[in-house]
C-alpha cells in the first residue's frame, strides 16, 4: 500500500491524520504544502484543487482529509467512527 499524506505546518487535522497511520503501523509519505514552489505544482501533484488539509492519497486515489481517512479505514474494519483502533478478536 502507498500512502501519502499532504500536509502543512500547525495542521490539527494533519498531526491527526498521521497519528493514525502510525498506529495502524502503516508507512506512509508526507508531502509538505510548503515545500512546493507554487500553488500550482502542489495542485499538479495532488490532481485538483483542494480547499483543506491534510489530503491524502492510498495507491494513487487521493480519498480526501482526516475524516475520509477514518472512513476508508473503518469500512475495511480497523478502525470505529472516532478513529479508535477496533480490536480484533480471536475467533
């Protein structure tokens, strides 16, 4: 899985969205808003124009922000509607 989060600095939302994947133990690839050159390199890379951060793309598919995230990973059963890790029983 390749994952790449698009952040920018004092972003709640982003501190959140890679605290999440750090607990789901997945790696991922931060890309920093203020390390592109213009807005429009940084529209060029993530695809469209977007209007909050993070974004975040899961094998090239930009899923959106932190909640879109919590959602993609509550729908394959990881995490609950809060963003808390689920556990998983043994059977």
């Amino acid at each position: 899985m390749r994952i790449i989060v698009y952040s920018k600095n004092n972003c709640i939302y982003c501190t959140k969205a890679k605290g999440l994947l750090d607990k789901l133990n997945l790696k991922y690839i931060e890309k920093k808003f203020e390390d592109y050159k213009s807005v429009d390199d940084f529209k060029k890379d993530i695809g469209k124009q977007v209007r909050t951060m993070p974004q975040i793309k899961i094998n090239g598919n930009l899923i959106g922000g932190y909640n879109q995230l919590v959602e993609h990973f509550t729908e394959q059963g990881l995490v609950n509607f809060k963003g808390e890790i689920v556990e998983r029983r043994q059977g």
